[in-house]
C-alpha cells in the first residue's frame, strides 16, 4: 500500500459558508459554461481506434528524436551503434512519459480543485471548483485509458511536478492552490497540450486533447477572475509573496529535459548520454523544449499582467521577467478572454446539431445531437 498510496499533509482551513448569494456575475457565467461543456469520457471518444505506437512517433516532428538522432553520429556516442528500431522504441517511451506526466498532473489539478472547493470564501468560487474538480478527474481517466490500452506501461511522477502539486496541496493559503494550479500549471499544461496536439495525427489522440485543451481554458480563466478581484486587497508584501512564489515556479525551477527515467529504461545511462545530446542541439542550434517554452510564457505572462502581479511593488516581477526576454510575451492574447476558442465539445455539438436537423434548434435538437460527438471532429 506505500506504493500505491502517498499522504499529504494538507495545513489548510475548510470553509463552510452561510452566504449562498449569487453576487459574482461573471463567475455565474463561467460555471454555467461548465456545466453546459461537460463531456463523457465513454460516449464521446471513440476507444475503438486502433494506435500504431510506431506510426504515432514517426508522423511527428519531434524536436528532441531529431537531437538524439545527431547526437547518435557524433564520435564516441554511446548511441552510434544504435539502429532505427531503437529510436522508434525511444520516441515511444518519451511518447509515454509526457503523457504518463499528463495523467500524474490531471490527478494533482483534481485534488487541487477540490481544495479550492473546500478553502475559497465565496459561494459562485465552489460551485466552479466543483465543476473543475470532475473535469480534471476525467482527464485522469481518459490520459490513464489511454496509456494502458494503447501505449502500455506508464511512468511514475517526476520528482519535479510532483514537488510542485504537493507544495500546493500543502499550503495553508488557498489562493496559492489558485496561483499555483489555476495560472501556472494549466497555463503549462496548455502549451504541453497544444504542441502535442500540433504534432500528432491521431484521430483519437487530437479529439481526447482538444476536449481536455477546452477544460482547461475555463480553468485558467476561473483563476484569473478569482485572483483578480483578491488580490485587490493585498498588502504590498503579500503581493510580493505572490510574485516571489512566481519567479520559483519559472525563472528558479529546476530543469526536467534530461528524463532520466526513459533513458534508464532504454539501457543508456544519461550521464553518458546527455554531453552528446548538449552537443547536438548546439550545432543543430534546435532547442527541444523551445517550442512549449514560449507556449508556456506566452499564455503565463499575459494572465499575471491582468492580476496585477507585474506592476506590484513598484515593478519587482515586471523586472526579473523583463531581464529573462519574457516581456516580449505580455500582450498576447490571455486564456481569460480566449477561452472560447477553446471550446471543441460546443464546437462539435454545433456542428453535429446542423448536420442533423439543418440548424435546428431548442431542446429537442441538443438532446438529440449529444450522443453524436463520438464521430465529429
């Protein structure tokens, strides 16, 4: 049972509330959006897909096979002898360790969701949370069907989501779980999402992530309406807890490039391997993770600049920022606004309700057209 269970000590007040006023307008609109965009992991994916693991690795463009492909012709690599079969097998395992890490994260943003049920003050903030909390348990489900029926063998946490999620599980104020899971970690999750999502041709795959890429918007966005109006209300040296709590969760967080745990499991250590792969990307000049690093920021730097985070304290964060080249990302567009866009399942059942009943409308129509999302899209 130690293996399979890890408890955590959350320091955190439950909060159970008299006032049941609907007095949040927008947050009233957001979870209404919720509840109208819920989707069913059995009914509206298509699991009777056949997944080719090879096929799926070799229609992408990855940067990183493409790195450890030049690193293997390099002098004294410990990869030179390697055939094409063992860079198949290994973009495979890196496959199942980004989306291992995906399942891993969906359970840490469903049990954050649901600390933020039990800890925010406000009536219109737990109802959301409620919503988001069975969202982010579908996305459990459906990364971890996916695995095991079309991939195989997951990998456990990394050391480093995992120091992330229980430092917000840990953490007495509630409005860190909101910064930490609702701003940062979706705003990676989206970019992690999104370049997946550009890079693979499954059918199964690119439904599963656009109808989670749709969840999480909402989620971002429900952040930032939160975050917003509370730290309105902070003092000058709250705010610059909140803003330190930033520069450690990007400009001092520790690298995760290496995964050591795949390399391991290909037989290749990666001390020995890693010089190789440095070497590689220099004179390629290909920077691996440099895509879904300006996703990150591009969705992260937007959404605190509306939480005031980057004025507070005469500028302090708008400084350590501008200093790491993130500024260049401050006007682009936020997922407080854009979340439409994300919307594949209002997308899908528009698009089927017209095919069935020619722009039909009403009731009878959405019933009829929301057990047809399992073949749009």
């Amino acid at each position: 049972m130690d293996e399979a269970i890890h408890v955590i000590k959350d320091h955190a007040d439950r909060l159970f509330l008299w006032d049941y006023e609907r007095d949040r307008g927008q947050l009233v609109t957001l979870y209404n959006k919720a509840m109208s965009s819920q989707w069913s992991s059995v009914t509206d994916l298509d699991w009777s897909i056949d997944v080719d693991p090879e096929r799926l690795v070799a229609e992408q463009d990855s940067p990183l096979l493409t790195v450890t492909r030049l690193a293997g012709k390099l002098p004294g690599s410990p990869l030179a002898a390697w055939t094409e079969k063992e860079y198949s097998q290994l973009g495979i395992e890196f496959f199942k360790a980004s989306l291992s890490q995906f399942m891993h994260g969906e359970q840490g943003a469903m049990m954050t969701a649901a600390k933020i049920v039990e800890t925010v003050p406000w009536i219109d903030a737990k109802y959301y949370a409620s919503t988001q909390t069975m969202d982010e348990a579908r996305h459990t489900e459906v990364f971890a069907r996916y695995l095991s029926s079309k991939l195989g063998e997951a990998y456990p946490m990394s050391p480093f989501l995992k120091e992330q999620i229980w430092s917000l599980l840990e953490d007495s104020r509630w409005d860190i779980a909101y910064l930490g899971m609702q701003i940062v970690i979706e705003s990676l999750a989206l970019a992690a999402f999104g370049d997946m999502l550009r890079r693979t041709q499954e059918p199964l795959l690119r439904k599963l992530l656009r109808y989670v890429m749709s969840d999480e918007a909402r989620h971002v966005a429900f952040g930032v309406l939160t975050l917003s109006e509370f730290y309105a209300s902070l003092s000058s040296a709250e705010l610059l807890d909140r803003q330190e709590f930033l520069l450690d969760s990007t400009l001092r967080s520790r690298s995760r490039a290496t995964t050591p745990e795949v390399w391991e499991r290909v037989g290749v250590d990666v001390e020995e391997v890693v010089p190789f792969l440095m070497e590689a990307a220099g004179q390629a000049r290909i920077n691996p993770a440099g895509g879904f690093a300006r996703g990150f920021f591009a969705k992260l730097v937007p959404n605190v600049r509306k939480l005031g985070l980057l004025e507070a304290n005469n500028g302090h964060l708008r400084e350590k920022w501008g200093e790491a080249g993130l500024l260049e990302f401050e006007f682009a567009d936020d997922t407080g606004s854009d979340y439409e866009t994300y919307d594949a399942v209002a997308a899908d059942r528009m698009s089927a309700a017209a095919a069935a009943g020619d722009g039909a409308t009403g009731t009878a129509a959405t019933t009829a057209t929301a057990t047809t999302t399992a073949s749009a899209g």
